[in-house]
C-alpha cells in the first residue's frame, strides 16, 4: 500500500550507512522530500506540510533509494529459501519456485513470510486486494494462501505481472492484450484524422510511441 509514500527516512539513512550509499546525495535527497508544500482539495487549500516519511515516485534517486531499503531483505530472503527464483522490480515483487507439491508450498509460503514480515518491520502495509498466487494445480494455490493469511492472497490462473499476461497451467491468458486492443481499435480514427493533418511520417512516429507501444507493454518484461 503506497510503498514510496511509506518509506521511513531513518530506514534509508541505516541502509546506505551500511550500504556505503553516498550521504551527501541523500541528505539533499531527503531535503527535497521534507521541503513545505501545500495541499489542495477543490479548490481548498490547507496550511504548510511537511512530510516525514516517504520518497517521491518519479523523483531522480527514488527507484535507487527503493532498491537500498530492500536489497537486505530480499538477499536474506534468497539466502534463506535458495530454492525460490525473487524478482523485485521497483516496488513489485514475485516469488517462485518449481517442484512437487509440498516443495513448493513450503518454500514460496516460507520466502513470502519471510520477505514481508521484513518489510512490515520497517512500516510497510500489504494490500488486501493487490496479492495473487498462480499455481499450477488449484490446490496449491489454496494450500499457499492458507499458509500465508494475512497477505490476503487471492488464487487465479490469470494474473499481470510487470504490464504482462501470465497464466497458470495450461492456460493462455489472453484478457489483457484483448482489452488493449479494444481501447486501440477506439482511437483508430484520431491516428488517421493525424494522418490527414500532420503526414505519414510524423504519425508514424506517434504511432511507435503512443500506438504500437500501448497494447506491446509489458511483453519484453
């Protein structure tokens, strides 16, 4: 839940001590987080803010100060399960693991335990409706939720990781790139309304960018 907005300061200062990250670089960095801003709702303004926690997506050390706050844990996590293939990839994360029945459950319930009491420990919260397990038979998948309940796991065959479909069993999850192609086929006229006033060239170039690009997403992940 909010994972940038949630980062503790003090957490980043003890990790990049330890990770030897340049102080100087933070330091500004937090001094950028905690400058005074206001807030505005309908037209309502309030007083001064000052932020005492969280990092600024988008900011240009943000993803790197997320990567020092859970290098440890994620190592650790590895460490601990060698068995579990752990993709984090900015503030998503994945574990796997491939094997019997009972291999599986014990090592992606253990890792998952493991990585998100760690993260829970540093002020982070788990989302009720963002967890999903895919496995490969349905029954592991409820064996792995009920293993791990207050993760709040939901069990399916289709799931999204990174921008793309991903399916388990023998399943091929084709609703994501179904639904990006009909939001494409609604913009259809605009790319030739383009056409007709900038040129080919220039609309093909938007094309690469902002058409071809949408229902693509995610696929090289």
């Amino acid at each position: 839940v909010k994972c940038f907005e949630r980062v503790l300061h003090e957490w980043l200062v003890r990790q990049g001590t330890r990770f030897g990250y340049p102080m100087v670089v933070l330091r500004l960095s937090l001094a950028a987080y905690r400058l005074g801003r206001v807030l505005v709702v309908d037209g309502i303004c309030s007083g001064l803010v000052f932020a005492l926690r969280g990092i600024t997506a988008g900011a240009v050390h943000a993803t790197v100060e997320l990567r020092l706050l859970l290098i440890e844990f994620m190592d650790e996590t590895v460490a601990v399960y060698p068995t579990v293939v752990a993709t984090l990839f900015v503030d998503d994360a994945t574990i796997e693991a491939t094997g019997s029945h009972d291999m599986v459950l014990y090592n992606t319930a253990g890792a998952a335990k493991f990585f998100t009491e760690a993260l829970v420990e540093v002020g982070h919260e788990w989302s009720p409706t963002k967890n999903c397990i895919a496995a490969s038979h349905p029954a592991l998948g409820r064996d792995i939720a009920v293993r791990l309940p207050g993760l709040h796991l939901k069990v399916d065959n289709k799931a999204k990781s990174l921008g793309a479909a991903v399916s388990a069993g023998r399943r091929r999850h084709a609703g994501i790139l179904a639904a990006r192609l009909a939001k494409f086929k609604l913009r259809r006229d605009r790319f030739r309304k383009l056409r007709r006033w900038a040129g080919a060239a220039r609309t093909a170039a938007v094309m690469r960018t902002g058409g071809i690009a949408a229902p693509s997403w995610g696929q090289a992940n």
